[in-house]
C-alpha cells in the first residue's frame, strides 16, 4: 500500500467529482456518448449478471476508482485473505471463511471435511428417525438458537429456499432476549419432537445462552424428564466442555473455529439448521455457488470483477457524494430478509473510524443499509427516491425466473416494477419543473439478475456481497473482521442489569443524569407492579 499513490489517486478523483458536478452530468447522457457503455458496464459469471451502467460514474472516474484498487493493495489483500494470512490484525487471526467453500482442492481443511461429514450424517439420522426425542418420538421441529451470525444467515437461507425445504421437518429461529420471542415460537409445540440447536462460539453469548435455558426449562416443565434433556439440544461452539456442562450430548456438538467470524460463518456448522431443512446435497450446492463466487473474486482482473466493482461504487458514492445509506431492493419475497442480513455483514464490518494500523480514520467509512422487498418499498419509500432531497444509491436484485408452481404471468409483473423502477430513476419526468409531479432522474443505481432463486446461485449472492465487504475495508484501511463496539455494548448491558437487579437501592451515581433517571423510572414502575400483584 503506497499512501502517496493512494493520496495523489484521492485528490484526482475529487477533482473528476467537481468537474462531474459542475458539468451537471446525467446519467443519460453517459449513455448518449457512449455506444458501448452497456457492454463496458455490465459482467456475467454462472446464473449473474450485474448492470452497473446506470451508475454515475463516467469513465475517468471508473478508471480512476480502478487505480484506487491498484495504490490500496485490493488484489494483494485477497491473495492474503485466501492464502490464510491474519488479515484479522486486532485480534491476530486469518479469515478464512472462504476454506469453508474450497472443498475440492489441495488447499481443503481436513477439519472442514470432517465436520461437513458429521453435518450429514447427523441430518440423515433426524431424517430417518435414527436420532429422536424422548420416548423415541420422531423430530418434527427443530429451533435455531443463536443470535448476529448464528442467526440472520441461517434464517436468511432457510426462508429464502423454502422451496426446497424437505419434509416432516420445520426449522425456526430465535434470536431475541425478548422472551416473548421464544413463547411465541414454542407455542402449540410438543416437547418431545422438538430438537433446539444452540449456536454460540463462545458458548457465553448473554442472548443465546438466557433462551437455551429457558428452553431447557420449557421441556422440564412439559414433563421432558432431566435424563432425557440431552435428546433434545445440539450445539455449534469453540467451547465444547460448556456445551456438554449444559447438558448436549458430545456427539451432537459441532466445532467452530476462531478464524471464521461469526457474520461469514453459515457456511460452517453454523448453516447446521439450512442443511436439515434443505438437505444436505442442497447446502452442498449453496456452499458450491460460493465458491463460484470465490473464484470470480480471485481470478477476475479488477475492472471486470463484480464485488470490487460493487465496492468502488458505494466508496465513490459515499467518499465524494456524501451518501449516507444505501438501499439494498431485492424484487423477490424470498429474499425478504437479505437486507437484514446484510446490515450485519456490511455494518459490523465496516463501521470502523480507526485504521489497521490504529490511526483515526481520514473521511468516511461504512454506511447505513436498509431496504425491503419489493414491490411493497414502492408504496412506502420509493417516494422519497423519486422527488426527495437526499442521494441515495440503490442496488436492485431481481430473480428472472419464478419458482415452480408461480403464476409466470405475475412474476413478468414483478420483474416489470423492477426495471421499471431503475429506468423511471434514472430518466425522471421533466416535462414541468414547477409542476408537483417534477422528478429530477439522475438517480443512481446498478441490478443483480440471478436467473433463479436454487441453492447455487444463492450461495453465489452472498459470497459476492462478502467479497465486496472486505474490498471496502481494504479501500478504507480498516478491519472487516473485529467487533469491538459490539462488546463494550455487551459489557455495559452486564453492568445496567447488575444495577437493576438491586430493587429500591439507587447507587446509579457513576451513570449521567439521563441513565440515572431511566433506571429509577424503570426500579419504580417495576416495583409498583409488583406491590400491585
């Protein structure tokens, strides 16, 4: 990484914004003046095909954008991700989700190998009725207990393929400290055919471990007797001795390893709730478009690579346009929770304001993501896309081809509002500026098309968004792979519930006045309850 290279290509692409501003350039014109923008402007790998010609960006700020890459090390930074460097600086560890996906090579893990061979056989024995209840009752339910990355990617995938869901077998999740969360889960339920998987690295996880037990108490008092408590609970750990402490039976605990971080890891044992709600050669194939993807990432050249692209687009955008979020669409129901699972990936990841070499970050780093499926966005946000004041880059994600069984006629509708939506963006409606029904266009925004939803191309979406995660941080300087916000939150939350749990005493004096006010409000009300009882 050369810093004067970086500052020089920085200061170029600045001065290419202010021309592009004082130029009012239009995304139309781009194509106006460029016959080949299309084919410039768009890459196809197996089942993708990404349209980024609807950016603004004109070709000297692309390939200003390219020589970023090339003065920040990008292509070099992925040789190091792949090869197992520690890219995880702060915490000394490679990140090596991607040797979760390299299966067939000289590179594969033996430990990934074997724990991918315990995931199938421990399927096929639920599936088969080898592994029961108590009382020798069959699985019919199986929850998912885990929360961050134990959560959002399973659940993301389990909802997204719920067409190659097998039978007999429901997996649901929970995730929320909420208690209601898991009541309303275990409602209707019968004890006895009911499977929970605990899924928590450390095996500490204050949401994660507060839910098991209370899902041990719910089989207890359901009449699971104590003996029986171990045929009803698998775990996904890097803690195996207090996995067993808790009562899971050795030969269900499943290992994690520390260079896997937990918003990468569905590819692991963590994905243990995909496999046995879409079998298990159907999470082979998802860990198969994956590694599609992994290989695009490496052997792509920059400008023809689509997560690196994906990544210059939001720094340009968020460096030079001062964007503050970006809208993640995915036009299909399916796909209903990738934008929350991505708030995960891409936030966590990137909201850093230190360096890797723990200097404070120059300008702006990661983002907001939201976003929702379409075509429901259009009748609650679209409207501030269309006339609002705020810049916002929009990713469209599409699915050409319906699910069996689906009304073709009424997916071509959705697909229409799609592309429609994108072109209706860009082009406006200027035909009177002082009327109300005005739009300026000019709105940015690039298209995913998978052409269709199956566990291979889903495999290859989420890699792709992971690839161009990591890009980002190595454009930004930063590490993709810590969480240190995260647990200082964790460990102020240990010391409010210690302080609550001291009833009427008030010994709040170290918290500001704000603090100190909510927890004698909350001591208050919850003590006038009780008296009321």
């Amino acid at each position: 990484m050369d810093s004067k290279e970086i500052d020089k290509v920085r200061k170029s692409l600045l001065e290419a914004h202010q021309k592009l501003l004082a130029s009012n350039l239009n995304i139309e014109e781009l194509f106006a003046t460029d016959p080949e923008r299309v084919a410039n402007h768009t890459i196809d790998i197996p089942q993708v095909h990404f349209d980024f010609s609807k950016a603004q960006l004109n070709a000297e700020s692309r390939d200003l954008l390219f020589e970023l890459c090339k003065a920040c090390g990008v292509e070099e930074a992925i040789k190091s991700m792949f090869s197992g460097e520690e890219i995880n600086t702060t915490e000394n560890r490679p990140a090596l989700h991607t040797a979760l996906r390299d299966l067939d090579s000289q590179e594969s893990r033996p430990e990934v190998i074997e724990t991918l061979d315990r995931i199938e056989n421990f399927v096929r024995s639920i599936r088969e009725g080898r592994r029961t209840g108590s009382d020798n009752a069959k699985i019919k339910t199986v929850i998912n207990i885990g929360i961050g990355g134990s959560d959002l990617g399973p659940a993301l995938v389990v909802d997204a393929l719920n067409h190659f869901h097998e039978k007999d077998i429901e997996v649901r999740f929970v995730s929320n400290l909420d208690p209601n969360h898991l009541k309303r889960t275990l409602k209707s339920l019968d004890p006895k055919t009911t499977l929970f998987i605990i899924a928590s690295k450390s095996f500490k996880t204050l949401e994660t471990l507060t839910n098991a037990t209370a899902a041990k108490t719910w089989l207890l008092e359901e009449g699971i007797k104590n003996a029986s408590i171990g045929k009803h609970f698998a775990a996904i750990t890097s803690n195996p001795t207090l996995a067993s402490d808790f009562g899971v039976e050795i030969d269900c605990v499943f290992p994690i390893w520390d260079w896997v971080g937990g918003r990468f890891s569905l590819w692991s044992a963590i994905g243990l709730p995909i496999a046995i709600a879409i079998g298990f050669k159907n999470f082979q194939e998802l860990l198969a478009g994956a590694r599609s993807a992994d290989m695009h990432f490496y052997d792509a050249p920059i400008n023809k690579n689509i997560p690196v692209i994906m990544a210059i687009l939001t720094y340009w955008y968020r460096e030079y346009f001062q964007a503050g979020s970006t809208a993640v669409i995915p036009y299909s129901h399916d796909l209903a929770l990738f934008p929350s699972y991505l708030q995960q990936l891409h936030m966590e990841s990137l909201g850093k304001s230190v360096t890797r070499n723990g200097e404070e970050v120059k300008g702006k780093t990661g983002d907001v993501i939201w976003g929702s499926s379409g075509t429901n966005g259009q009748h609650s946000y679209f409207q501030l896309f269309h006339q609002g004041t705020e810049f916002i880059p929009i990713e469209f994600i599409a699915v050409v081809n319906p699910s069996s069984g689906i009304d073709t006629d009424q997916h071509t509708k959705l697909l229409s509002n799609c592309i429609g939506q994108s072109f209706a963006l860009m082009r406006g409606n200027k035909q009177n500026k002082k009327n109300a029904t005005y739009t300026s266009g000019n709105r940015p925004s690039n298209t995913l098309l998978l052409a269709q939803l199956d566990p291979f191309s889903l495999g290859n979406l989420l890699a792709l968004y992971e690839h161009k995660t990591f890009t980002l941080s190595v454009l930004w300087d930063i590490n993709a792979f810590d969480q240190w916000g995260v647990e200082l939150g964790k460990e102020t939350a240990k010391d409010i519930y210690t302080e609550l749990g001291k009833g009427s005493r008030n010994e709040t004096e170290r918290y500001d006045e704000s603090t100190q006010g909510l927890l004698k409000i909350i001591k208050k009300w919850s003590l006038a309850s009780k008296k009321e009882i």
